[in-house]
C-alpha cells in the first residue's frame, strides 16, 4: 500500500491542478467557502496536490478511501473547471457502485436506477444519501442523522421503508455496519485505476467513487475502471458493468 501510493502522488507531484477562475472569481469562491455554515467547506488551498489512505481499523480492511487533495474540499459544480497542466479535464464515476456489489454478492439483479423509488427525480441526490446511510449504519432507526427527508415531502421513516421495498433481494444488508466493507472493496478498485495511470505518468485526481481526468481520456479511464472492477468483485461479471458505470 506504501509503495503504491508513493507511486501516484510520485505523478501527481509532477503535474500541476488548479481551477479555471479569474482572480475575482476566485476571491469570491474563497469568500464563499468560508462564510458557508450549511456545509464544512474550507479555503482552497492548491498546494495539496497528494493523496493519503484513511482507514477505519487497525488491520487496513474497513474504509481506506483517498483523501487530502484540495479538490475534494470544493463544492462539486466547480470541479468542472479544474484543469491539470493547464489542459481541461473530465470527472467519471462509477455510479451506482455500491448498491450494484450488494446485489452482485446477493446473486440477484438491480433493475433500472438504485436510487428510483418512485418518488420526483429531483430528490435523488437526497434518496442516495439515505441509502449509503443505511449501509453504513450499524443499528435499525427511524432517524437517520443529517438526512434533510422532509424536503421530499416524506418522513425519513416513509423514505426507509420505500428503499427497503425497493431493495427486497439486499434488505438484510442494510443497518449491519457494511458501508465501510463496502468502500474498502472501491478503494481497491480505486487504488489501481490510480495507478495503471501513473505509471504512464497520467494524473488522475479521486473523488471518493469518481475520477477527475484530463479530457479526451474517457475510453482509457472507462476501460480500466470496468477492469479493475471485474476483477475486484467475484461475482461482477454477472452483470454490464459498462452500463453501471458509464456516467452516459
């Protein structure tokens, strides 16, 4: 793992990332970021170009995802403009990651989008954080913390259920603690999509389950995150995986 992540901030240390923006932009993203008291942002700081591995235990098997690069301390509309070398980049994600190696490892089938449980569209983004919560969560609950339900319109205890009904085949996955198992496995995955790049010199910058790239290197990066992912989980190739992390 040492030697691996001195592999890629090795790359990552010869390259520079910045964000497209004039100085005035720029001081008034500053601004923002630290007068913002809905969100823990903090101010840019650009000379955090490496990366670490945090884990959640001391034998290195629960978490592990990648952190420290400013750019995952910026709010996510604006990493459409971080450049690298001063050339525009793209961000890939895998999707719908973790939901699909639940159902890989229940041998069954996720039909349509993870997050569709048939509530307005517009309220994805909040569905999808119930349900990573509900992964990592360790004990059953009606209250899920931080989640903000009652814009859908619904209780958080209505949202759950919905989720559970939705994931019928998975339910006995949920409030048992394995979200950290579970991003453990992505930081493998992540680990090598990392580091089949650098050892070409190609930088790539992690967002947790997505990645930041220079453009124009959508199929390489596409082709190697299916790969690593193949190979990660067992029972993956039960599936088109394409289709799960093609952010088309």
């Amino acid at each position: 793992m040492r030697k691996n992540i001195n592999i890629i901030n090795d790359c990552l240390k010869r390259h520079w990332s910045d964000l497209e923006l004039t100085d005035v932009k720029w001081e008034e993203l500053q601004t923002s970021l630290l007068s913002d008291k809905e969100y823990d942002y903090s101010p840019i700081l650009l000379h955090k170009q490496t990366i670490k591995r945090i884990f959640n235990d001391e034998n290195f098997t629960q978490g592990g995802r990648f952190y420290g690069g400013w750019w995952q301390t910026i709010p996510s509309p604006y990493r459409a403009l971080i450049t690298i070398d001063g050339s525009r980049t793209n961000e890939f994600d895998f999707g719908k990651l973790h939901p699909t190696m639940m159902y890989a490892e229940a041998n069954a089938t996720c039909e349509g989008d993870a997050y569709d449980i048939g509530i307005d569209t517009k309220h994805r983004d909040t569905i999808k954080e119930l349900f990573n919560a509900m992964v990592q969560m360790k004990q059953f609950t009606d209250h899920p913390p931080r989640i903000k339900c009652r814009q859908t319109g619904k209780t958080c205890k209505q949202l759950r259920d919905m989720i559970l009904k939705r994931h019928e085949p998975i339910k006995h996955m949920f409030f048992c603690g394995m979200g950290n198992n579970l991003q453990y496995r992505d930081s493998i995955i992540a680990e090598q999509v990392m580091l089949h790049f650098a050892k070409n010199d190609i930088p790539v910058l992690p967002v947790h389950d997505s990645f930041i790239i220079t453009a124009g290197l959508f199929i390489d990066l596409l082709e190697v995150m299916e790969k690593e992912f193949k190979k990660t989980d067992r029972c993956t190739n039960r599936y088109t995986v394409c289709r799960e992390i093609c952010p088309c």
